[in-house]
C-alpha cells in the first residue's frame, strides 16, 4: 500500500490548481488526474500585473482602462467593460476572456482589476 498524502502548495502545471496528491516518487492533482514526477523543477509562476500594478490571478474580473478596436475591424469595446472569470496564458497577450460574448485575448497593461 503505498501513502498518499494531500499538499496544498503545489500547484498542477496542468491545471494550476493546488489539491494536489503527494506520492512516493510523483505528484497527482486529484482535479484534473494529471502526474509528473518529483524531481520535475517547478514552472517559473509567471506574475502579470494590471496598468495600476495590481497581480492578477486566473478568476479574476477586470474592466478595461480605454476604448480598443477589436481585431482591425469597426467594433469597438468600451472603456469600463468587464470581462469574468479571466484565464491567464504566456505570450504576448496575457489574458484569456469574452467581452460582450466576443472571445478575445488582451495584454495586461490595457485593464484594471475590477
């Protein structure tokens, strides 16, 4: 019988959730199954801030800071619309969302943490 014990400081680099199983030799998220092992380095957390300094985290809402055209076309989002539930990825554009039912990506310094 092997001992399992559960960790919270651990995130899955999945799923970047923290109700992670600890193993003898791996780690397993009891959310999403996944296992890798440990002497895997941790993943360098990424910090991505707002335009006022603020840390944002996945589930965060945001507002935007001004009016953007979305994708070159003559759409406009306004300045102070909000987006739920933000999801945060590496590249360029830092933020996962919909707005007004559009999926978009938007870089950090364009929102604030509502």
């Amino acid at each position: 019988m092997t001992e399992t014990i559960r960790m919270t400081n651990v995130p899955c680099p999945a799923c970047t959730l923290e109700d992670v199983l600890s193993h003898a030799d791996h780690w397993e998220c009891s959310t999403c199954g996944h296992e890798w092992p440990k002497d895997a380095a941790p993943a360098a957390m990424r910090i991505v801030k707002d335009a006022h300094g603020n840390v944002l985290t996945a589930g965060d809402t945001v507002a935007l800071i001004k009016d953007l055209k979305v994708g070159g076309g003559s759409q406009v989002l306004k300045q102070g619309s909000k987006a739920k539930n933000i999801r945060l990825v590496d590249g360029d554009h830092e933020i996962d969302c919909r707005i007004d039912g559009v999926s978009l990506a938007l870089k950090a310094c364009f929102v604030k943490k509502a």
